[in-house]
C-alpha cells in the first residue's frame, strides 16, 4: 500500500528546515497517509508567539472588522469550491485522517463552511454587539461616555480532532476580535486547521505573520508553558481533565476559556409521530446519530418518544433502526480502534442485559451492523452510549417527564433536539433552560449549529474582549480645555 506524506501547521518566519517534524501516521478507506507536524522547542515556540503578536498588532488590528470579514470570507468561498486546491486536499485526506465515509466528510464539510460567509459573519458579531464598530474604534455607550472593545493581543487555542472543522469557530473569533492566533493541532486531526490557516495567508498576504499552527506531544510540559506565558487569553477543548491540567499550569492572570465534554438528547411530541411524519422523523434522527459518528457534543446519545401517537415509540424505534441500516451502506461507519470497539462491546452488552431484563425491552441491530438502538418502555435516566451510531430510545407518556431525567445532569447538558409543535417548543424550551439545556434544535440539525450560537450557553466573541469606557465626565472635562471653549468664558 502506497504512503502520501503531507506537512501539517503554519509557521511564519520559520524555515522549514531548521523545524523538527513528528509524523503522524493514518489509515483508511484502503490508503496510508503521514502527517508530519511541527515539533518546537520553548525557544522557538516563545519567539513565534511574539512574532504573531507583533504582527497581529500591526497588520491585523488596523482593519476594519468589515474587512476582516471579506477576509475570511473569501477564504470560505475557495474551500466551498470543490474545484480550489485547498478544498480538494481536505476532501482527500480528512476521509483517511478521520475514518469517516468521504461522502458525509464532503457534505458535513460543505453544510459547516456555509455559517461562515459574510451575511452569517455579520449575524455572529450581532449576537455579541449591538454595534460591531465598537471593535474598530470608540463609540456612544448608552450610559454615556464612550465605549470600545479590544481582543486579546494573543490567543492561544487547544483543539479536539473529534470533529473535522472545528477549529474554524474560534480562530474566526480570534480574527474578529483582531487577536494574534497560536493554535496547538489535534493529533487525531491536524488538517483542517493547517489549509485554513494558509488559504486565509493566501487571501490576505499580511495575515500570514498574524497566526500560527504548531504541535506538540500531549503532556509535554515545555511548549504548553512557553505559549501559555506568552498568551492573554487560552481557549481550549476536550475532556475535563485535559481541561483542569491546562487551568493548573496558567498564570493566574490569564484568562482561560474551557469547551468541556456535554451530551446532547433528542425528544419527539406525539404531534410528530403519525403515519407521514414519524418515519421522516425517525430519518432525521439517524442523521443526527450519523453526522460525526456522534463525536459532537450536540450529537444525541438518548432519545425520548411520547406516547399517544399513531406511531408508538417501540415503532419509532423500529423505524429509526431501518433508517440506520440504509444509511450504513449509503455511508458506511469508520473502522474502530480496538480502544473504542471495546467500549461499544461493553455497551452493547450492559444495554442488552438491562433491555432483556425490563418489560419490552429490546436491543436492535446485530453485533457487527455498524449500529445499535437499544429501546426501554420506560423512562430512562439520561447517560451518554458509546457513540458510533448508538442510540438508548425511551417511551415516556409525556415529554415534561424528561425533565426530571436531565436535571442531575445539568452541567453536562448542551443540545436537545425537538420535534414538537409551537406552543410546546417554548414551553418545554422554558423548562429544558432550567434544567440546563443550552442549545434547542430540529431533529436532523442538531449537528449543524446556526451561525452565531451561543456555544455551551456563552457569548463566542464578547467572552474574549476587554471593554474599555470613556467616562461622560472625562469627556466633559476635556471639553473645557478646548480652545473654543477657553476663548469663550467671561
């Protein structure tokens, strides 16, 4: 089997040569690729985060923030384009990198690069600002005085590879509030962000100096503390105890920014459970399951079905186990590491135990379909599968009883997918906010979210901004020593 090699990260002002470089090897789909990305010493990482900050001082913050938004949109637009080099490359190795079927990488890839365009750019900064401007320069506070936003002068982001595409969300936000970027590349997924990083070069010369992608081994101490010195602000993802050993080794003066893992759950009204709409509805929820082999954190890993429809939960389920063995041959799941077909062994296992042990229960799809859904005629507390197109579904006689099941696990809440009527999506939109739910979705878009959401509940660009006031009275009395205003007293 023949072996690509490709160069992963970004490194303005250094020469390629003088740069360690680790490989990454990746298998899939019948092709052998090798990564190699950047490994730098704390000298080297220390001057090119002070080289990114200058550069981001200089070229970046002078633009207009409309300018930065034509920037990163004529970026987007060449990787929307399926004939742009930079395009091809991520439709060529994120299938290998990824293990995921090239079809849906292609399709997903294409639906999450559309919330970037300029319209979509413009509602994300809306979201945060009433008035953008005030990234640009002063203006009017409605309190009075004046009012401007700065950024950080250096940010510094840690990725997750579990989704292809995700360190687009906030190095935008770090161009648009006018930041320096450092960006650490996953190990499980270090491509995305590279041809991001160089086409956005490409498109405006002067940003080629104002962002950076390095790597390091996970653990290694001294090129995490070396960008940590030198950032104002990190923003970071993964799991919860990645995140608190990066909280531990900051300065107690940076500002730090953590993405921790969250599980997503679906609920379906009897409203949508007729002849018609149930099995759409069941086709929908399995492309929720399939997109990212439910490696989001919007994905849902438990689905709630009313009862009183003319499609039964225990029929939902059937329904939504055909839909899964369709999709598996239109998009075949990725080949498991033995780490992770062992954990979906055990949960299969557990699942099949507590289904055969509660009356009605059942356990679908065979050991080895690519799929499972595991259905309980009773309410079932919210627990996160395996993942990888595994779903718990649960009858309930309405859906208020769910709420009860989510709120012990409130800080772990972020998506819930609905398909019910109007009144009843505020309504249970009410009581799933309270429970602790961030995020409402159709079923079939929970793994798209909107541009400008609000991620885990917070504000994506404000959260990384200083605001700095001009207080009326200071305004006042800079006025008296105008010169008019000294030439016109008594």
């Amino acid at each position: 089997m023949n072996e690509q090699r490709w160069r992963a990260g970004h490194l303005p002002g250094l020469d390629a040569g003088q740069v360690d470089w680790h490989v990454l090897p990746f298998e899939a789909h019948g092709r052998r690729v090798a990564i190699e990305v950047p490994l730098l010493d704390e000298a080297a990482l220390t001057a090119l985060s002070r080289r990114v900050r200058q550069a981001a001082r200089d070229r970046l913050q002078p633009l207009y923030v409309d300018q930065i938004i034509d920037i990163v949109a004529r970026a987007v637009a060449r990787l929307l384009d399926p004939q742009d080099p930079a395009r091809r490359e991520l439709d060529e190795l994120l299938p290998i990198v990824t293990g995921c079927d090239a079809e849906m990488v292609r399709l997903g890839l294409t639906s999450y690069l559309h919330t970037f365009r300029a319209p979509q750019l413009r509602r994300f900064l809306a979201q945060d600002f009433p008035n953008p401007k005030v990234l640009d320069g002063f203006q009017p506070a409605t309190k009075g005085g004046s009012v401007r936003a700065f950024g950080p002068a250096l940010l510094a982001h840690l990725w997750a590879g579990n989704v292809p595409g995700l360190p687009l969300w906030s190095l935008v936000c770090g161009l648009l509030v006018k930041a320096g970027n450092v960006g650490k590349l996953p190990s499980a997924e270090p491509v995305f962000a590279s041809v991001a990083a160089r086409v956005l070069a490409e498109v405006h010369p002067p940003l080629a100096d104002c962002l950076a992608m390095v790597w390091w081994k996970g653990g290694q101490a001294g090129p995490a503390k070396a960008l940590y010195g030198e950032a104002d602000t990190v923003l970071a993802y993964g799991g919860n105890a990645a995140l608190r050993a990066v909280r531990d080794e900051l300065p107690v003066t940076t500002r730090f920014l953590a993405y921790g893992h969250k599980i997503g759950l679906a609920m379906v009204g009897r409203a949508a459970l007729d002849r018609q709409r149930g099995p759409a509805t069941a086709r929908l929820a399995a492309l929720d399951m399939v997109r990212y082999e439910q490696q989001g954190c919007y994905s849902p890993h438990v689905l709630y079905v009313e009862r009183g429809g003319a499609v039964q939960p225990r029929e939902f389920a059937q329904y939504l186990a055909a839909e899964l063995a369709n999709l598996s041959h239109r998009h075949p799941p990725r080949a498991l590491s033995l780490e992770e077909a062992a954990a979906l062994a055990d949960w299969r296992q557990a699942a099949e135990w507590q289904a055969l042990g509660a009356p009605g229960g059942e356990l679908l799809g065979g050991e080895g379909s690519g799929w499972s859904v595991v259905f309980r005629d009773t309410p079932q507390p919210l627990a996160p599968t395996a993942g990888h197109r595994s779903l718990a579904v649960s009858a309930v006689d309405s859906l208020d009883e769910v709420v009860a099941q989510l709120e012990p696990h409130g800080a772990f809440l972020q998506t819930a997918g609905l398909a019910t009527t109007s009144e009843e999506l505020f309504r249970l939109g009410h009581l799933l906010g309270q429970a602790g739910v961030t995020r409402i979705a159709p079923i079939g878009g929970m793994a798209q979210p909107e541009a400008g959401w609000h991620h885990d509940g917070r504000f994506n660009l404000a959260d990384l901004v200083r605001m700095v006031e001009i207080e009326q009275s200071a305004e006042a009395a800079a006025d008296r020593l105008e010169p008019s205003w000294q030439e016109g007293r008594p």
